[in-house]
C-alpha cells in the first residue's frame, strides 16, 4: 500500500465514525481527526490483530465479564501513573450511547 493510498484508508475511517458518532471530520496532520462537542478524537484503523494479540485476548476478556446489560471497559495503567493518565477503552456503541445522552 502506498502512503497516498494509506491516507486515504485513514481518511475515510475518519469520515466512517464522525457519520457515526455524528461528530465534524477535522482530519488535517498534526490536529485531531474529530471534533464532538468538548471530544477531540483520533481515529486508528488496523488490517488486522496481528501483533496485538495482548489487546485483543484484553478486550475479549472485558466482554467476557460484563454480560448484557453491563458495559465492558478496559482500563490501561501504566506502572508508576497516576489514574488520571491512564487510558479507558468501551466499545464505540457505549461511546456513541454515551454522547447521545450528554448532547439531548
């Protein structure tokens, strides 16, 4: 894949979820990709898990432990961080619920 074409797969994963989560498409190097309300969004597309397998077997485990109605989220603590900078994953579905009910 050349790196034309590579911005273009990022491209259009940015407009695929700013048509989702309803949010602006900014998109531009070295800025954020979205823009919803107060949320400044990156947007990271991926072929395959190859080489995260870690995350992946993290988040099936996350799912695995929250049966309907719970929420799965995965929470990433670096050794040594304080909570706040640390980093919470939820599928985009609870992301997306989430910002719904702030912006009605």
């Amino acid at each position: 894949m050349t790196i034309k074409q590579n911005r273009q797969r990022g491209k259009r994963a940015e407009a695929l979820f700013a048509n989702y989560l309803g949010g602006k498409r900014v998109g531009t190097l070295g800025r954020h990709d979205l823009e919803l309300g107060m949320w400044r969004i990156e947007v990271k597309e991926i072929e395959t898990w190859a080489g995260m397998k870690r995350f992946e077997g993290d988040i099936e485990q996350a799912v695995s432990h929250a049966p309907s109605p719970y929420i799965p989220a995965l929470v990433y603590h670096r050794l040594g961080n304080t909570p706040d900078k640390d980093w919470v994953t939820i599928p985009a579905w609870a992301f997306k619920a989430m910002i719904e009910r702030k912006t009605t």
